[in-house]
C-alpha cells in the first residue's frame, strides 16, 4: 500500500446503496477490588419536559452544548407534509431559558436532506431546503441569539437558489459566528460549498464554490435523484475543530451488490485512493492533497471510507478490505435474503494531523480479523474516535430466529421468521495516538444496541447499551416494551469505571437513539422520547391497511406521539461534597475535585477520600498520567518492566507511561518499587519532569532541602511557580511521605500552571 502526496489529483467516484446491519448486545463487566461510581441525575429524578405531544417522526432529538455549560435542544414536529424544527435552550441547571421553543424552520411540501444545526459564537445556526419559490428546493438558513431571537428573519435566508434540487451536505461552524454549508445541487455536477458570516451575507463565490473543481474531482454524469444524494458516504465533511473543515473522498468501484443501486458518477477500477484535504475559512488550502493507496473493494461500503476528527483536531480515514467476496448472503423466510459484510477482512485506518502530516504507517493493516477461523463473526466491527486515536468495537454474533410483526402485501400484519444476530461476545481493541494497538479487552454479550461515544477532552468514552423491557427483542407497539438506556465508562487505559455490568441509567425510559454527548468533564447530556399509546379501533386494525413507522405499525391518518426529556448526568466520583470525610472547606477540596473531575483520583466504596493516607509510587504514577494526559506508547514502555517488580503490578499499565515518558525512575541497584511510599521529593520530581517545568525559574529553597540535594532543582522550581509552598516552619520536609490530598494539590496545580486545564 503506497502513501503520497499530490497536489493535482483529479479523481472520479461513485455513491453505494448501503443498509446499514445493526447488531444486539449487553454487556457484562467485573473487575473485583475496584470501587465503582455511576451516574448520577443532575436535572432532578426524570430530567426535564421540554415538548409534549410531538408526533414521532424517527429522527433523534439532537443535544448541542455551547461553551459556558449550556445546551442546545433541537427536534422535528412532522405532521403530514409540514415540518417544523424547534429549538429550546437549557441553563447548566436545567432551567428552561426560554419561555416558549423557537421554531426555526418551517416547510410545507419541500424539506428534503437532513437539517443539522451547529453552535456558533453563542447562537445556534440550523440549515435546509424547502420549496418556497414553487420549484425544486433551494437553501435557506436560520441563526437564534443566545436569548432565542431569530437573526434572520422569519422564515431564514437564502443561502442559495437556482435551478437544482439542491440537498444538505454538511454544516460547519467557522467558530467567528457563521458557518460553512456543503450541498448537492442535481442540475450542477457535485457539490458546492458556501461560506456565510453572522449576517448570512456569502463570505465565497456568490453561487458556491464547486467542491468537485478545488478539489480536482471529475464527474462523468449528474443524475437526478430527488431527494436522494448519489454521493452517499464516499464524500466526507467534517469540522476540524479549528473554524475549518476536512474533506474525504475516494475513487473506490462499488462491489457488485452495490453498482446496480448507483445511477451516478462511476469510475473505472476497484483498487484506488482516498483523498484528504483540509480548508480553512477563506476557502483556502491548508496544504497539498493527501492521498492514500487503498487495495481492495471495501468489505462493508460503510466502513469503506471513512472520515473522523480526534480530540487534537486531527483526522483518521478507515476502510475494511476484504478477503474474498464483499459480503455474506443468507436467504430469509419467504422472497427474502440479509447480507451481511465479509467479516474476514483487513481493518486500516490513516491519521493526518492538522498540519498534514502522516502519523500513522499504514502499510499493514491495524487489525486482521479472520471470518474462516470464526465463521459466527457477521459484523466487522466499527472504529469509533478517541481522543487521539480509535477504538474498535469486534462484536462475535449469531443467528437467532425471532417472531417480528409486520405489514404483509396486503397490508394486514402478519408475524414471520426473521434470523437476528444476536452478539455473544465483542472485542474492543484501543489505537493510541501513534497508530499502535495499546490494549484489548473481550466482553460477553447477550441483548442490546451498543454504542460507544468517547470524550475527547477527558479521555474517557461510554459503552451506551439499549436494554429491553418486554418480551419482544424488537418492539413493534409501545405496550410491548420500551427501552432501557445502560451505561458503562471505560478510562483510557480499558478500565471500567463503573459497577460490574454497568448500570441502568435513572429514568430513561423510552424510544433512544445514538444520543450521548459527552460534557467534558466526566458526565454527559442524554435525551429520549417517550412515547404514548396510539389510540385505534381494533377492529379495523385487522382489515385496514397499516403504515410503518419508527418503533411499529400504525392505521391511516395516526401518528404516535411522544414527549420528550432532557437530562444531564454527573459522575458521583466527582460531584462536590460527596466525600464524606471531606468538606468544601478543607485546604485540599477543590484540589481533590479536580483530579476527581479529570479522573485521576476517585474515592473509596464507603464514600470516603481519606486525605491523610499516604501515596505510593503506583498510585502516584497513575494520578500524574492520567491528569496530565501522557500518552506514550505503553508496549514500548512495558518492556522496559520485565523482569522488575512492577511487571505483574495491577498499576502496570500506568507506570510503563510513566518510565517510558522518563518521570518514574528506578533505585540504585534495580527495582521499581511499585508499593513503597512516595516521598514529598520524589512527588515533586516526577511533575516536575512530566510538565517539563521552566530550568529558567530561580529555584526559591526551603530550609531544610539544601543545594546539594538530589531534589533541589525540582522542588526549588516547584515552589518558584507555585506548585508547592511547604509548611508554616519554612521547611519542606522531603523525606516525607505524600499524602493524597497533598498529591492532588501538587497535580491540580501542575495542570493550572501549564495551561493543560
């Protein structure tokens, strides 16, 4: 596989019909000895109403957080042919900020693609298309103040109008009050791109920028597709966290099970490349084009090419290759089949930095899965965005054959067989940052959609799983069963962080989606709907025809309707005032929190902190990885370990990052000394060395840690900045042990020091 770069590419694609396969699962964790938290309701016992009655409509009510604590809510009224999208905003409280919710949009006959809304300098910025000109749907935007005021007037802006359909790609906020739109536009080939300032005036060239020409993309044909988008997944946008944006996109020959579904663009062979660039808001090239040789027809046009944006603004393109045929076929009841994507494949992934560097070595693959070896594998997984690399999700199924209810030709319900993966076991594997697998870690399975959404800024990521309450895996009515959200938080090094099996999460009970956003500080925001019973005759029930919709059948003329809630969730680790031997009061508190807010410390199961235990170096080494975000690569480090007396130690993983990041040091004659209590010298030493703290600062001595000292220079530029000040005599007392709240002070105030928080 060859890596290059080109600064004149000209590429050709085509857009796969894909059906994304969902699989089943419920986790089951135990690490005994490890005292566990949970999440804790922070918006009272039930969240917050923020609409009653809203038709069900099946798209997930999305949660977008602005920068001072306060969320975003936005959700889709449909009723007929009008659609409306309304907004509301919460206080880091869960109060209602406004007094009513503000409609966006609303669109009679005309709203096609999806309408992503995105924070912007304070406001909320939402995006469409509708029809209002009595001719094929144009763009039109809508930006809300901070206090719920309509910035463009009623109706929105036009962003473009012309003679297309045109479909909603992409929107970015350029992080200055405006945005960037991406669009399809079916009478011009490709797609355009727009930027608008705060006043929704266009910032590029007035009818779009023609993404297929700056980025050297040749179309062989433009076909109508009303309503649909022959793109599809081959061409990515993704915000870059910087005011900018990536763009992704691959000359890859669709497999056979998906040519004949694509009416557009084609190319003319199988093995090609995936393309990169990175704009920034002037509509200007941040470096040449990157591109990367890909061998192979993807496995799963899903997983074919995809783009992703870590926590440091970099970008990961993943695709599968398969050995062998693209997918499985397996026949149905009936006229039916399921395809399922080749699980005997290749996983790659490539990260570019910012600056449009190669990070990783892609010339093998990250993970070699073998579908012959394991013939009950159906699914390849997925690769989810870490802070600086993925973590891949392996999920081991079978099949399983269950009773589902639905429509049959003559619209009268009818129950058939259907074969359901049901996944028995899944496989994390986590990619550091320097593109090396750093751990794995096998779970059992048995019944639940899972999702994994990771917190960029802490490191940590959550394991979302949906359980089931009632007897049918898949309800078709409300009365059947309704959905359970159960969580588990893994750290970054693998570790569960909450009780064995993870833990139901309080009153959130309903239809869920994909719909967990991290809040940066160990806890998360999560929304639901909950869904009432439809009301209808059961007699004609047996005879009339019934439509399909999100969660089940329903008769002509209803629709479900459903109130939604909103809820924030704190770690009980690190809530204020939860130590019960501690107080707000105490010299250490906001130390204690946090560390606890970063999850470098936590508390013991009886809810006590004990502030006056002393440290050891084990203990200290993971406070300082973890708070200090070291990240070196652990199989390098660890065998640096073998045959010492921390290779087999339960902190392990922490002190092979700390050695290999040269803070923890050995003792003349060998050995590690993994349990021996840290001394006050030592503390200082190892953050001293782990923040690369100024040489240039005057160290300021204490009365009792001389010049000759092993630790004066540590400890003397510890107290230039601040870190420590050592006690009422003026002395310091090196020889000393740490305790825990004076290890927190001298971590928390390390980070403060350095700009890390």
């Amino acid at each position: 596989m060859n890596i290059f770069l080109r600064s004149d590419v000209k590429t050709k694609y085509r857009r796969p019909a894909v059906f994304l396969l969902e699989c089943i699962l419920i986790i089951a964790l135990s690490l005994p000895g490890i005292a566990f938290g949970a999440p804790v309701p922070d918006w009272g016992d039930n969240g917050v109403l923020i609409a009653q009655n809203v038709p069900e409509s099946g798209e997930m009510t999305q949660i977008i957080p602005d920068e001072k604590g306060n969320v975003f809510v936005t959700w889709f009224d449909r009723t007929n042919t009008q659609t409306k999208l309304y907004v509301q905003k919460l206080g880091s409280d869960g109060t209602l900020l406004w007094s009513q919710p503000v409609l966006a949009m609303d669109v009679k006959n005309g709203a096609f693609g999806m309408t992503p809304a995105v924070e912007s300098d304070g406001g909320l910025i939402a995006v469409w298309t509708d029809n209002r000109n009595k001719r094929k749907p144009d763009v039109f935007a809508q930006k809300i103040d901070g206090n719920g005021n309509k910035l463009w007037g009623d109706t929105g802006k036009p962003v473009y109008v012309g003679p297309g359909m045109q479909d909603i790609r992409a929107l970015v906020s350029d992080d200055v009050g405006g945005a960037i739109i991406v669009w399809r536009d079916d009478e011009r080939p490709g797609l355009y791109m727009q930027r608008v300032d705060g006043t929704c005036n266009p910032q590029w060239q007035a009818d779009g920028v023609s993404l297929n020409d700056f980025c050297g993309i040749q179309v062989d044909d433009n076909q109508p597709y009303y309503g649909g988008d022959m793109m599809g997944d081959w061409i990515n946008v993704q915000s870059d966290g910087l005011g900018g944006f990536y763009l992704n996109w691959s000359d890859i020959k669709p497999n056979y099970m998906t040519e004949p579904m694509s009416t557009g663009p084609s190319q003319a062979k199988q093995d090609g490349h995936s393309f990169l660039l990175r704009v920034n808001r002037n509509c200007e090239k941040a470096w040449p084009v990157v591109t990367v040789g890909i061998k192979g027809v993807p496995a799963d046009m899903m997983m074919g090419n995809q783009l992703m944006v870590t926590g440091d603004n970099s970008a990961i393109i993943a695709w599968s290759q398969p050995n062998g045929d693209p997918y499985i076929v397996k026949t149905m009841e009936g006229d039916g089949y399921s395809a399922y994507p080749n699980p005997d494949a290749n996983l790659f992934a490539v990260k570019v930095t910012p600056d449009g560097k190669l990070a990783w070595d892609t010339s093998k693959p990250l993970i070699t899965m073998s579908g012959e070896s394991n013939p009950q594998m159906y699914f390849q997984g997925a690769p989810n965005v870490t802070k600086e690399g993925l973590l891949y999700s392996l999920p081991t199924t079978r099949m399983k054959k269950q009773d589902v209810r639905e429509p049959g030709p003559d619209g009268k319900m009818r129950t058939v067989k259907v074969d359901m993966p049901v996944v028995i076991s899944t496989e994390f594997v986590n990619i550091d940052g320097t593109g090396k697998t750093t751990w794995k870690k096998m779970v059992q399975g048995g019944n639940s959609y899972p999702s994994i959404i990771a917190d960029l800024k802490t490191g940590d990521f959550f394991l979302m799983m949906t359980e089931y309450l009632g007897d049918n895996p898949i309800p078709m009515y409300p009365e059947q069963g309704l959905y359970q959200m159960k969580l588990q938080k893994f750290d970054v090094t693998g570790t569960a962080l909450w009780q064995e099996g993870g833990v139901n999460v309080a009153g959130v009970i309903g239809i869920l989606g994909g719909n967990l956003i991290p809040d940066g500080a160990g806890g998360f925001y999560t929304a639901w709907r909950k869904p009432k019973p439809v009301e209808s005759d059961s007699a004609a029930a047996t005879s009339e025809v019934v439509k399909e919709v999100y969660y089940g059948p329903v008769q002509p003329g209803q629709m479900p309707k459903s109130d939604i809630y909103v809820q924030h969730f704190l770690d009980d680790g690190k809530l204020a005032n939860t130590w019960t031997d501690m107080s707000a009061q105490d010299w250490s508190f906001d130390y204690v929190e946090g560390l606890a807010g970063v999850r470098a410390i936590g508390g013991y199961a009886d809810g006590s902190f004990k502030p006056s235990e002393d440290v050891t170096r084990a203990e200290f080494a993971k406070m300082a990885v973890v708070a200090l975000g070291i990240f070196d690569d652990t199989s390098t480090a660890a065998a640096s370990l073998k045959g010492t007396d921390a290779e087999h130690h339960w902190a392990a993983q922490y002190i092979a990052k700390a050695v290999g990041a040269g803070l923890l040091k050995g003792y003349p004659g060998g050995g590690l000394r993994p349990d021996a209590k840290i001394t006050r010298a030592e503390a200082s030493t190892m953050v001293s060395r782990a923040k690369n703290l100024p040489a240039d600062a005057a160290p300021q001595g204490f009365s009792d840690v001389s010049a000759k000292h092993w630790a004066f220079a540590s400890i003397g530029v510890m107290k230039t900045l601040g870190v420590v000040s050592g006690y009422g005599d003026g002395t310091f007392r090196p020889s000393g042990n740490a305790t825990r709240a004076e290890a927190a002070k001298m971590i928390y105030k390390a980070l403060k020091i350095t700009g890390t928080e």
